[in-house]
C-alpha cells in the first residue's frame, strides 16, 4: 500500500472561522461569546493600510540575477506606467507586452529559418517543401496531362537545374 501525499500533511483541515463560517450556522443562534469571538476573527481579515509590503530582499532571494536582467526593461516600464495608470492595469500591460514581444520574435526568427534556410542543391539540411501534381480528370481542359517530369534529372534536382539555367 502506497503512502499518498496530503496537503495538511496528514491532519484533518479545519477553518479557523469556526463554525459560524456559513450564514445558515449563525442563524440557529450564537452566544457572546461567539459574537465576541466572530467580531474578532472579522477584525482580523481586514488587512493594514500598508500591506501587501514589497521587500526588495525578497525579490532578489526568489529572482536570480539572469532573471531580473532580462525582466528590467518591461519592470522599468511598468514602474512607469503605475502612476498613471494603476498597479493592476500596469502589470497587466507589462504581461502581455511580454507574450506580445515574444510572439514577434517567435515570428520573426521563424521567418529568417524558412527563408534563409531552404533545402536546395548547396546544402544538405534546412526546410524542403514537395509539392504534389495536380489532379487532372477527365473532362478538364488540359485532360489528358503528362508529368512535366520527362528526364531521370529532372527527379530529386532541389533547384539545380533552374540555377544551372541563370548561371549560363
């Protein structure tokens, strides 16, 4: 029998609300001392006026130095934007922005392989694309159509032929 990871780590969960968590709960009646202690734990949930705090320790112990050089210009663009815009609106700009740039570096970088990479007579990989005849039934124009494939070189030439032909 296989020991099966638990997120309480074994312990049963329980709320640290109490039981009066649900409005059903509080409804059956509560004494003060449930008041009491209810009034607390609400208290308790409400946050301070300067939280969250941002520790520029602790961004640099989770972040190591690679990260945070290839993330300061979109982080410097965002601390530009906050006042402006908003801490919420910023950092949602600065997200995409980042999904947008590499999007465009993805498109580029696949376009300078597909174009500079071609697979022809001079090289012995890159990108090689067959194109299929078309279908000519009967009944087209050009019915009946022979292969304009008539010579064993024209097979497999990978463009050597048509540069042969500009070199002349």
């Amino acid at each position: 029998m296989g020991v099966h990871a638990s997120p309480t780590g074994g312990v049963k969960p329980m709320t640290i609300s109490g039981r009066y968590n649900s409005e059903r709960e509080r409804l059956f009646g509560m004494t003060d001392e449930e008041r009491a202690f209810r009034k607390q734990w609400l208290k308790d949930q409400e946050l301070s006026h300067n939280e969250p705090k941002k520790v520029p320790e602790m961004y640099k112990a989770l972040n190591n130095p690679i990260r945070r050089f290839y993330r300061l210009p979109l982080d410097t663009l965002q601390k530009i934007m906050e006042p402006a815009l908003g801490a919420q609106r910023a950092l949602t700009i600065r997200y995409f922005g980042g999904k947008f740039l590499m999007g465009i570096m993805g498109a580029y970088a696949a376009t300078y392989y597909f174009k500079y990479n071609a697979n022809d007579w001079t090289r012995k990989g890159g990108w090689r694309v067959n194109q299929s005849r078309i279908a000519v039934v009967e009944g087209d124009p050009e019915y009946p159509k022979a292969s304009d494939k008539v010579k064993p070189e024209d097979y497999a030439s990978r463009g050597f032929k048509e540069n042969m032909v500009k070199l002349s």
